[in-house]
C-alpha cells in the first residue's frame, strides 16, 4: 500500500508568521490546525512526502527547488528539501507555503513536490492523480494545498457570490467523508468562477486514492472563510 495518507491544508500566505506580521495571531488557530494534519499525515508512517497543489502549468520540481516569499515581504527562500546550488526558485505559491509547513513539522522525511495546472480538466486531474498512485513505490503520504472559493461576502477577493457558500459545503461534506468521487464532480467552469484556487488539486487527489483503492475515512477540522475565502483542513487515511 505505497499511498497510506493524505492531508488537505489551504495556502495564503498569510499563515506564514514573518508574512502576516501584525495580524499574525488571527491565524494562530489556522495554523495549529495545518500543524495537527501534518502531524497526522507523518504518523501514518510514511517513507516519502510529496506536495500536490495548483500552479500555472503541470509539471514536477527537484528536491533542492524551492519557492519565494519576497512578493509578501519575506526576503528568504522557502525550500522544498535539500540544499543544493542545482535547485531553483520555481515553487508556486500553493507548494511553497506546502514546504513551508512541512519544514515547520521538524521532518527529515524526503519531499517531492508536483504541480497541477489550475485550468486542467477533471480527467487530466484524475489521470495525474492515478499517474502518482502508479508512480509510489514507498510508503507515500501526500499533502494536498488548495483554497476553496474566493467570493464569501463583499469585501472577499473575488467579491461576493451566492453560490459559494454552497459550493464550499460541498467540498466540506467531500473531504470530511473522503468522497473522491464528488470531488471529481466539482464543476471547473463555476470553481473557476468562484475563483476556487484547490479544485484541481482536490482532483489530482481524488484521482490517486480512487486508483489506489481500498477504503479511505476522511476528517475534516477546520472550515472557515476568515477573508471571504474559504480555507479547509482535512486528513484522510486508510480504513
């Protein structure tokens, strides 16, 4: 059983202390709640971790890659892995603040991070997510980076919309129940629209677990939309 775990974390950048500054502390419980998943995630025992979220293209980064904060006030590079002069500052955003968390955790496990374009279709996300199933031949756990909508209320970034808080509902009900295939329902056209930045993400995931088989229970233990855009962190694990 080469998947054994999986963790769903949001990406602002704000989760980030030295980003946030001032207004650290109203993430403080956002935060712990993306410490606890990770946690989970690494005490399923894993022999590898690979980060999973949006980005422009679809693609695979090395183990010395690494992201940059600079557009947020952090002037440091956040690393994937390994410190080599091989790597570069290609990370997006969703895996950089995925490194970020994991090199939080403490964890010298190997990391591997893969990008899913944010416009790619359902059945490319599911391809993609088989392909990473097919691929583990160690004990794999992945960490899944993805906002949900963008539209909750007036002063949200996408302003507000009546069809997000459904919409986010959804994906609630999704993770907490490990329903990978009402994943792979979400509509790209409206999570576009919603400006749902974890929909391929979600999917890729969905993808992977449905090709690995076997039964998945899901916990969802945050779900709140503090911005106008809605951030969810769940775990799911083999049955």
């Amino acid at each position: 059983m080469p998947l054994v775990a999986a963790a769903v974390c949001p990406h602002p950048p704000l989760l980030v202390p030295e980003v946030a500054g001032a207004a650290a502390g109203e993430l403080d419980h956002l935060r712990a709640a993306c410490d606890a998943a990770v946690a989970g995630l690494l005490a399923a025992a894993p022999e590898l971790i690979l980060l999973l979220g949006g980005g422009p293209e679809t693609r695979t980064f090395r183990a010395a890659d690494s992201g940059s904060l600079r557009g947020y006030g952090l002037d440091k590079p956040v690393r994937l892995w390994k410190i080599a002069c091989s790597g570069a500052e290609v990370l997006p955003l969703s895996l950089t603040i995925g490194a970020w968390l994991i090199g939080r955790s403490g964890t010298e496990l190997p990391r591997l991070a893969r990008a899913v374009a944010a416009d790619a279709a359902p059945a490319e996300c599911a391809d993609l997510g088989a392909a990473v199933a097919a691929e583990a031949d160690r004990r794999t756990a992945l960490l899944v980076l993805g906002d949900g909508s963008a539209c909750r209320g007036t002063k949200a970034p996408g302003y507000d919309d009546p069809r997000a808080e459904a919409y986010d509902e959804g994906v609630a009900r999704a993770l907490a129940d490990a329903d990978a295939e009402a994943l792979l329902g979400l509509d790209p056209g409206l999570s576009a629209e919603l400006k749902a930045a974890g929909r391929a993400p979600w999917q890729v995931l969905a993808g992977a677990v449905r090709a690995a088989g076997g039964d998945w229970r899901g916990r969802l233990s945050h779900h709140e939309a503090p911005y106008g855009v809605a951030y969810f962190v769940a775990n799911w694990a083999r049955a």
